[in-house]
C-alpha cells in the first residue's frame, strides 16, 4: 500500500481526473481545489499577481495501482512540460 499525492496545476485537474478514471482502482481519492504555495514552477497563490493555482489528490492504493496511475502522470507531464504536476509517494 502507498499514499501517492499529486500536485497540479489546476488547468490539468481534467488530464488527472481521466487517468484515475481509467485505472482499476478502487477510486478513492482526496481532492483539495484552490491550493497555494510556491514550488520549482513559480507561485501559485490565487491573486491578481499570482492568479493560478493548485490541486492536491491525496490517494492511497496498492503498489501496482500506484504504478499504472505513475505511468499517466508521466504521459501529462511529457504533453505539458511547462505547467507543473508533481507527485510524491510514502510506503506505508
């Protein structure tokens, strides 16, 4: 079992939405819209300075799951290089 989280912009909320849709999980899934903070691809804090912002999934799931859910986030980061999505994954 692993808890996978992924941050995204939101303009790409759809592309992660398709991808747990699509693999043979149980579906359960945390969603946080409007998430602020600053990471490798600039801020994100919802103003008129910084108007974009986040979405965070919080999932838990078996490794394979894990793995196949992976393998699509990679597919949209390839697709849009410069909008930023990045995940992170704890054994537990």
């Amino acid at each position: 079992m692993k808890r996978l989280e992924i941050m995204v912009n939101s303009s790409l909320e759809v592309d992660v939405m398709e991808i747990l849709e699509h693999i043979e999980s149980k579906g359960y899934f945390t969603k946080l819209n409007n998430v602020h903070g600053t990471g490798s691809s600039g801020p994100r804090r919802g103003d008129h300075i910084w108007p974009e912002e986040n979405t965070l999934f919080i999932i838990y799931e078996e490794d394979d799951i894990c793995e196949s859910i992976i393998l699509g986030l990679n597919s949209i980061k390839e697709r849009y290089p410069d909008v930023g999505l990045k995940y992170f994954i704890l054994n537990i």
